[in-house]
C-alpha cells in the first residue's frame, strides 16, 4: 500500500514538472514577442537613420533598442528553467508574477515613455524632418509591442487561476485575460501534439507564416529590405492553402500558432509530394533544445529564436536559399538525363525488329524487359538469304547493364547484321551454315578486341540459322545460357556453348552443332535476367524453376511466352527488377496428340 502512495506522489511531481515547464517555456514566448518587435523595429529604425540627417530622436531610439535588449536579457534569466527548476519547492506563481513586474518595470517603462515622446515629437505640427514623419509607423508599433507586453506581466498571476482549474469566465474580458486565453489555447494544442517522427542574399520567393501581426509586418519590412518578395499567412490552414496554389522558395514559421501550429504544419509538408522539398526555417520564441531537435528532426531545413538577429537571418536565408538552388538545379540536371535516357531508349527500340518473320509452319514470339531505362540485352529474327529460306535468330546479353551496356547492345546487333549480309547474300542452298555463322561470330568477336578492348565489354551470343522446310538449326552459342528445345514431354536438348564470350580476346575459335526442331517442338531462348530474376526475400527464380514450366505441352510460342512471363511475376512479387529480361521462342507447327496450353 505504501509503494502505491509512493508511485502516485512521484506521478503527481512528475505531472507538476511537466506542467510548470510548459507554463514557463510558453511564457517566455509569449513575453519574447512583442520584445522581438521592440528590437526588430528600433534596428531598422536606426538603420533609417544613417541615411538621413543627424536627428536629436534618434539619440531617445537608441534607449529604445538598449532598454528592448536589456528586457530580453532579463526575461532570459529570470525564465531560466534550469533556475526555477532548482527553486520549484519554494516556487509561487503569484508571488513569481510580482517579481517578474518589478524586476521588468523599468527598462519597460523607458521603452513606453521615449516611444510616447517621440510620437508626439512626430504628430507635432511644427515637425519638419521627413524621418520622424516616415518613423510614426513603426514608432506605433514599438509603443504597442511595450503595451501588450505590460498587459503581459501584469496578468501572469491569472495563470494561477487558470492552473487552479477556475473557470475561463472569471477572467474579466480585457487584452491582458485575451493575452492569457491565446497562450493557454496554444499549451493545450501542443501537450496534445504527437511526439516527432524520426554567400550573398539573392531573391526569392518567401511565406512568413505567423498568427502575430507585429511578428509577420517586421519579419517582411526586414526581408522586404534585402530584396525578398515576401508574402504572409496568418495561420497554419492559410499557410497550406497558399502552398498548395502558389510557388514559394522558402517559408519562415512559427510554431505558436492557435488551431494548427507549426510542428503540426511542417509534418503535412513534409508528407506531401508537392510541398515537401520546400525548405523550412522555424522562426519562435521557443528556445528550448528539444524544440530545436524536434523541428530538425522533421525536416526542417533551420531554425531560429526570436528576437532574432537580422545579420543571422540574412544569412541562414541566404544558405538555406542557395542549397535549394543547388538542389534545383540538381533536380533539372536530373529530369534531363532522364529524357536523354527516354531518347536513348526509343533510339534502342529502333534496334529490336518491329515485327517478326512469318514463315509458313512456324512461328516466332518475343518478350523484352528492361531493367533500366536502357538495357544490354537484345534479340532478333531476321531472313538471312535472299531466298527467304533460312530464319537467322539472335539472342545476347552484354556484360553489365545501363547505357554502357545499351551502345555496345547497338554495336553487336549492328555487326552481327552486316557480317550476315556479307555471309548470306547468295541462293542459301549452297550456304555452309556452320561455316557462315562461326565467320560471323569470329569477325563480330575480333571488331571488338581489336577496337574496343580498353572498355572491357563483352557479350554472350547464341546465334542460329533455321532451314524452315527441314527444321535443320545449326548454331554457334558463344558463352550465353544454352537454349533448350521443349518437346511434348518437356524439354529434348539443351543448346551447350561452342565458344567463348564475344569481344574478351581476338582471334578465339568458335565451334558449331547442328540439331533439328522437330513438328510441335519449341526452341526457347533466354538471358540470365530470368533465372536470376529475385523475389522480395531475394530467393533466385532458377532454371529449375523455369524447366518446370516445360513439363506440360504448349500450344504456341505465345501460350508458353506468357507461361513464363507469368511464373516470372509471381515470382518476384513487385520486387525491384535486377537484370534484364529477353525471352525468344521458335515453334515448328505440326500435329501433338493432346496439344494444348495447359
């Protein structure tokens, strides 16, 4: 039972803690916003002024901006958490308010009494300097940021009200119980906010997003200053809408902000595709570090305290800003190459045949994947004679992939095309086909090494010449994956290699066989990128795998094409593709008892 009392009282401090952290981190905002007005307007006020003639104001503007920084200096120390941290058992929050009033009073009052002097220094109809005229606005809004922080610490004991459980109504209806309202709405919206899931100034396009109008007219007179075009946003909702429907090259938010904030705000960027390489600089009062890591941690590409530095500011904008061109112009780099590849591949479709022979008693199907956008494997049927008797077939897969691969693909295709013009431009019945195919292969092969050995590309060749009216293939199979020919009751041979890769070292010799593709056979050829296709858990297709698939007759080239693409699919899943993939099947009609696509 004792235990139970003793974890309640440790939960109960706990709760305390957290409770009295919060009021202060939120109260050190809330008081360090209207300071960054008085600072942020006194600077650029005694920026103005080096400009203009010698002015006896710009003496009182000067306290202005002294008496603003001291008070900034205060608030820092006497809302040090560390400190109240180490006094929470002797901490009173009516007792903390009067001292904070005290202690605040002074350099406060200077800042409403020098502000008010100049105001009616500037209304005064005998005012003849153009400075002090052009100076009421922003005069104005110092003396209303010294107002509403008065109001401020004037109410700080209504927190412990609030704090006590009392009702919102017993606050009268003032600035100061508005002010207290605002800060409390904006506590709540963040004690229920998830936890986080893990140069020279040029001009852009920015977003100021800030619920403070004081806060959202000094951050854009400043930037409006150093050449940004700048618009704002009042709220988290209006923010979004504005990015969803306008082109920005930085946005610059607050995390305070009633209804959505600005932890809420960056996650639904940073989870849209349109939005999210939109760099984001956090702008708040909030100094603390876990703030700091929790904005970066969701993406955010900076982050600055308020009252902020304007030289800082210029320059955290400035860096921000040119790693997003950096990066813009790394995207366009990237968007070109990606056409240049979309070009490289319409320009290597033109080197596969637009469409396959028909040749009475056979047919001829095909399936080409490629991995990338261009790819190192190619096949062909083509006529080799001028008879139109023989049906010359290609299948090849260059060592390596992408576009290295793809213009040494146009190479061998290109090579092995003329080398059997030159070979087969006579009647094909007084054709040495073993002796054609192996001088085709060996001048392709000796191009290569010869000419292009220091790129060190290769390629697996299976070439073959087919005597339609027989059925006679003689081939050369230069180190590819030997081809089978698939009879009813599953597969009769497999096409073994006669030679080695093309292109490795000149002057090899290549070898030929001589085979027949009887009625109903199927001669299936295929690259590497099938049998080692992976699927999610990158478990290997396998020959075994694809061998099986001929255990049951097919009814065409098609029907068992799209057998094997189909094996294929479910085999990998959506995995990421990892090779090429070209299939070509050649099928000799002819009658099969129980013929058909099982």
């Amino acid at each position: 039972m004792q235990s139970r009392f003793t974890d309640s009282a440790k939960k109960e401090e706990e709760a305390d803690r957290q409770s009295r952290q919060a009021f202060i981190a939120n109260l050190r905002h809330e008081l360090r916003t209207p300071l960054n007005a008085i600072i942020g307007y006194s600077e650029m006020l005694l920026e103005d002024a080096e400009d203009a003639q010698p002015q006896p104001s710009i003496a009182d503007i000067k306290k202005i901006h002294s008496a603003g920084n001291q008070l900034l200096m205060l608030v820092n120390i006497i809302l040090d958490p560390a400190k109240i941290e180490e006094q929470h058992s002797e901490f009173d929050l009516e007792t903390f308010g009067t001292g904070l009033r005290h202690d605040l009073r002074t350099p406060l009052n200077a800042v409403i009494g020098f502000s008010e002097m100049l105001l009616e220094d500037a209304d005064d109809p005998a005012q003849e300097s153009d400075f002090m005229k052009a100076a009421v606005p922003d005069l104005r809004k110092i003396h209303s940021a010294a107002r509403q922080f008065l109001c401020l610490i004037s109410d700080v004991v209504n927190f412990s009200k609030i704090e006590a459980g009392l009702m919102m109504q017993e606050l009268k209806i003032s600035s100061e119980s508005l002010a207290v309202r605002h800060t409390m709405g904006i506590v709540r919206s963040l004690a229920y906010m998830p936890a986080a899931m893990p140069v020279t100034a040029e001009q852009g396009n920015l977003l100021v997003v800030d619920d403070n109008e004081i806060n959202r007219d000094l951050i854009s007179q400043r930037l409006g200053r150093q050449g940004y075009s700048v618009t704002v946003a009042e709220s988290g909702y209006q923010a979004l809408k504005m990015i969803r429907s306008r082109t920005f090259d930085l946005v610059l938010l607050d995390i305070m902000m009633p209804e959505m904030n600005g932890y809420q705000v960056l996650e639904q960027m940073k989870h849209d595709g349109k939005m999210q390489n939109i760099p984001v600089i956090m702008i708040s009062a909030l100094d603390e570090i876990a703030s700091v890591v929790r904005c970066l941690e969701m993406g955010a590409a900076d982050y600055l305290s308020k009252p902020f530095d304007p030289v800082l500011l210029k320059a955290r904008i400035s860096a921000v800003l040119e790693r997003k061109r950096l990066r813009d112009k790394e995207q366009l780099y990237l968007r070109s190459l990606e056409r240049e590849l979309e070009i490289g591949r319409e320009i290597q479709a033109g080197f596969l045949p637009d469409s396959l022979p028909r040749v009475p008693g056979w047919e001829i199907a095909a399936r080409f994947h490629p991995a990338k956008q261009v790819s190192g494997d190619f096949y062909d049927a083509f006529l080799l004679s001028e008879d139109q008797k023989v049906i010359g077939i290609v299948i090849a897969d260059v060592c390596d992939k992408g576009v290295g691969a793809a213009l040494f693909m146009g190479l061998f295709r290109s090579l092995i095309r003329a080398f059997a013009g030159l070979h087969y431009s006579g009647n094909s019945e007084k054709c040495d086909h073993g002796s054609a195919l192996t001088a085709i292969v060996s001048k392709t092969n000796d191009y290569i090494a010869r000419n292009h050995s220091s790129a060190n590309m290769f390629a697996t060749i299976f070439l073959g010449a087919i005597v339609p009216e027989s059925g006679l293939l003689t081939y050369v199979n230069g180190g590819h994956e030997p081809p089978v020919i698939v009879g009813p009751a599953g597969i009769k041979k497999e096409l073994e290699v006669t030679g080695p890769a093309v292109g490795m070292l000149p002057d090899v010799v290549f070898g030929y066989e001589m085979t027949e593709i009887g009625p109903g056979d199927i001669l299936v050829s295929f690259t590497d990128g099938i049998t080692e296709a992976l699927d999610p858990n990158d478990n290997l297709y396998s020959k075994k795998k694809l061998f099986s698939l001929f255990s049951e007759p097919a009814g065409s080239a098609e029907a068992l094409s799209d057998r094997i693409e189909a094996s294929l699919k479910d085999h990998t899943a959506g995995a990421d593709q990892s090779d090429d993939i070209t299939l070509l099947t050649v099928r000799r009609e002819g009658c099969i008892k129980g013929q058909g696509e099982g």
